[in-house]
C-alpha cells in the first residue's frame, strides 16, 4: 500500500490559511460598515468583500468534508484519512469508482480532482505529493467504460486546445501583416 499525504506549506494553506483571511475580512468589514452610513459608496466594498468571504468560507467547508489529507491506495481500493474531522475515514474501491472530474480532466491542471463511487466525493490537489502515481494508480485500476471515457474527453479537449492555439496564431499574423 501506498500513502500519499501533502507537504507541510500545502497543508498549511488548504487547512488554516482561510482562517486568518476571514479575520481580516471581517475587520475590514466592521471599520467598512461605518463609513457606509455616510457615504453610499463605501457599499460597495462591503458587498464585495462579504461576496468573498461567503465564497471562501464555502470552498474551505466543502474541503474540509470532501478533501483527505492523507491517502493509502493499492490496486483494489483508496483510504482517505485526515479529514478536517479526523474521525472520519472513507474508503473508495477502485472498481466502484463512476466518475472522475476536475484537474487534468478539465484541461486546468490548478483545479483540484474529483473522485466518485455514487456513495462517496473525495478530492485531492495537485500539491499532493506524488499526485500523478496516485492518479496512476486509479486509472489502471477503475472500470474500463469509465476509462475510456475519460481518454476520449481529453481527446477532444487536446483537439480544442490545438484548434484555438492555430487560430489565435493565424489572427496575430493577420494582424502583423495588416
């Protein structure tokens, strides 16, 4: 078996960090709420900075229930432990896995993947170390539908990905030559 855990600066920032911005913002919201009985325009950092911490708040929270710190994999199932609740622990078999989203099968390698088995959504970031041999690993080991369905999305976002590099470098040499 396998253990796949993040280095101590990423488990730092996908951890804590939220929690020293939200302070700040909330500060910044409390001395921002003042100003804005006289001036109208001080609404609007108001609402784009509860607009941002609602929405970092939200994608920490779904981290901390989704996201495992530490992974133990081999060819028949993945163990995800070190949750924010580190009681809790999920266990996925490879062969039960129906969806896999996110990351490199979106064309962003910064997002993070997804992993499914209907019951079960875990995630795991790039900055895990040794991301890729975890992702390896899944892959020759889910159902061969499922495989070849995700080789075939990353066909067509390759085929897209050349399309719009052609195209802007026909549209710069149209514009040099103009």
């Amino acid at each position: 078996m396998l253990t796949f855990k993040y280095g101590i600066i990423a488990r730092i920032i996908y951890r804590w960090i939220n929690v020293p911005v939200s302070i700040l913002m909330i500060l910044q919201l409390m001395f921002l709420i003042p100003f804005a009985f006289q001036k109208l325009f001080y609404l609007i950092p108001i609402v784009i900075d509860s607009f941002i911490l609602f929405y970092l708040n939200r994608f920490y929270f779904f981290s901390y229930k989704h996201f495992p710190f530490e992974i133990v994999a081999d060819n028949e199932k993945i163990v995800c432990r070190d949750f924010m609740n580190d009681e809790k622990e999920v266990t996925i078999l490879l062969n039960e896995i129906i969806e896999i989203r996110g990351g490199l099968f979106t064309g962003n390698l910064a997002r993070p993947i997804y992993i499914s088995d209907g019951k079960n959504l875990i995630g795991f970031h790039s900055h895990l170390k040794e991301s890729n041999k975890l992702l390896t690993l899944i892959l020759s080991n889910i159902p061969q539908t499922l495989y070849n369905s995700l080789l075939e999305k990353m066909k067509i976002q390759r085929e897209e990905f050349y399309k719009k590099i052609t195209t802007t470098k026909k549209s710069k040499k149209k514009k040099r030559t103009n």
